[in-house]
C-alpha cells in the first residue's frame, strides 16, 4: 500500500499525543513494508496532488486547520477510502475531513465508543490507541515523594479537583493551568511538569487516577496516564467513579486501588507501596502483550480498508 498521512504541526516544544500516536502508527506499517508518505500541516505545500495512493489518512485536525489547495487537489484526484484517527472523545473532524467522511468510503478509528457520534461513517473501530504511548523500559529512579496528580486541566474534572487535590499530593501542570486548579479548590503543592521520559514521576509512589464526569456513562480506553504510571513503577490510585471504564478496561484486581476522598490518600505511603506495586505489575505484563496485538491489528485494519475498497470497484 501507498499511503498519505497528514498530521498537525508540533506547537513549539509540545509533541501531541496526535503527532506521537501518528508517528508510531507510521513506523509499524512502513515496517510491515508499507510506504507511508508524512505531510504536516505546516508542509502541505510540498504534496504533490498527481500522487495515487490506497489510503488518505488524516490525525485529528483542529478547527483551526485550513487546507492547502494541493490538499484539496489531491483528495479531488484520489477517490480512495478516507481514514480518520482521534484518541479523544471530545473532538471531531474539521469541516474538510468531515466532508471527506461523507462524501467517500471511510473508517474512523478512535480510542472510545463512538455513541451516536459520526452515524453516517458505517466503519467505526474502536482501538486502545493509548497503549502506543506505553514504555516498559522508562527511566526509572529511587522514590522520594508518595502522592501527585499530573497533567492539563480539563473543566469536566473541576469537582475532582475540588475533591482530591490538598495539601498532601503534588500538583503536576503547566504554569498556565495552575490558576485553573486553584479555582477549582486545589491546594495542592504546584511543581513543574514533569519530564517523564527523565524518570521525573517515577519518583512518586502513587498517582491519583480521576477521569471526565462524561467519561463515566461512555467508554473510554484508559488514558496515557495509566501506561505512564505503570512504566515507571507508579501505583495508580482510580477514583472510585472510574469503576466502569476501569471493568470495561478489563483491569483484573483494582478492588485494592480505587479512593473516594482526600483522606482516602493517607492510606497509601510508603509501608506498603512495594506490596501494592507488585500487585499492578500484572498490569504492566498486560500492557506488553496488549502493544504486539495492537500493531497486529493496526496493519489489518489499514490493510482492510484497502482491499475493502478493491473489492467494491
């Protein structure tokens, strides 16, 4: 297969899950023997729209994303299958890649259950794309610290925050985001965003584990924080509200990590980390094995797509 792959631009020194997902995505199928050509948004101008290819693919693109006319040409040019990919539930298609859903075969693979979301696409798959973020062999250090919440701030966590981020677990963020935890009644300590791939997290203990409140009645893969915490040895503490998502998971033995309150936290220090990090190692064994089968199932959803397409010609 000859497949064209467009991905959003990095913004400064920020790699999107988008742009990490979509990299590896690439590299599986290239070593499947699979050309992949990689245009970024910012590099459109050098598509050449006379290029016949087997697959359009595109990661998601913001609204703010406006095509090229070599873009435009080379979807007029191809009347090959279009595939969408997105690993948030929250976010949809551009109106360019939205009108491409429509107005050709096309394939949405995401990382939640799509709902009533995208009803005209009939080829929908859901997929654990955050696995692809996972590293078993992450930087690892000596433990220093017991509890901390990372990560962006998301509004649909607000009465979480509220809830669980006092004075004894760290606050992981950007700088932008902090004002937000504060006015969601975080007194948290605030550190800087941690550098994982340098083994920062891996000195806490525990990691506080909350999702949206819309999670909760609609299925959503376990998020890059999870395959974080568990790469670097972290013992992940689920809010008790996780519960579905966590059996839909089919996370085997989570009775022991699952926390209701802030005080619920004071349970977990240091006397019994080593105990109960033994206990999610199962999980991280999963998460291997879990990887190989995901790029199995990478390559044959691309490579139904397109012979999907021959059969209909």
């Amino acid at each position: 297969m000859r497949i064209f792959c467009q991905i959003p631009h990095p913004t400064g020194n920020t790699i999107s899950a988008y742009i990490k997902n979509a990299i590896w995505i690439n590299k599986v199928l290239e070593d499947k023997g699979h050309k992949v050509d990689i245009f970024y948004s910012n590099t459109q101008e050098r598509i050449n729209p006379s290029v016949k290819y087997d697959l359009l693919v595109s990661h998601y693109g913001s609204a703010f994303f406006r095509p090229h006319k070599k873009l435009k040409a080379l979807f007029f040019n191809n009347n090959s299958p279009y595939i969408w990919i997105a690993n948030e539930y929250d976010v949809v298609p551009n109106s360019f890649f939205n009108n491409q859903l429509k107005e050709r075969p096309s394939y949405i693979l995401a990382n939640y259950d799509f709902i009533n979301k995208f009803k005209s696409v009939k080829n929908k798959v859901t997929k654990n794309l955050n696995l692809i973020l996972f590293n078993e062999f992450q930087t690892v250090k000596e433990k220093k610290y017991d509890h901390i919440y990372f990560g962006t701030h998301r509004p649909d966590r607000k009465k979480y925050h509220g809830i669980y981020l006092k004075k004894n677990i760290y606050l992981s963020c950007k700088n932008k985001n902090s004002i937000e935890f504060k006015k969601d009644g975080s007194t948290s300590p605030l550190i800087k965003e941690l550098d994982i791939s340098r083994g920062d997290l891996s000195l806490f203990r525990f990691s506080l584990y909350i999702e949206d409140v819309s999670t909760h009645t609609r299925f959503n893969n376990l998020s890059n924080r999870f395959y974080e915490n568990i790469g670097s040895n972290v013992v992940t503490l689920f809010d008790i509200n996780c519960l579905s998502n966590i059996k839909k998971a089919g996370l085997i033995g989570y009775e022991p990590f699952i926390v209701s309150c802030n005080e619920d936290l004071n349970n977990y220090s240091a006397d019994n980390y080593e105990e109960l990090m033994s206990l999610q190692m199962k999980w991280k064994i999963d998460a291997i094995n879990q990887t190989l089968n995901l790029e199995k199932d990478i390559v044959l959803f691309f490579e139904n797509a397109c012979e999907s397409n021959k059969d209909s010609q």
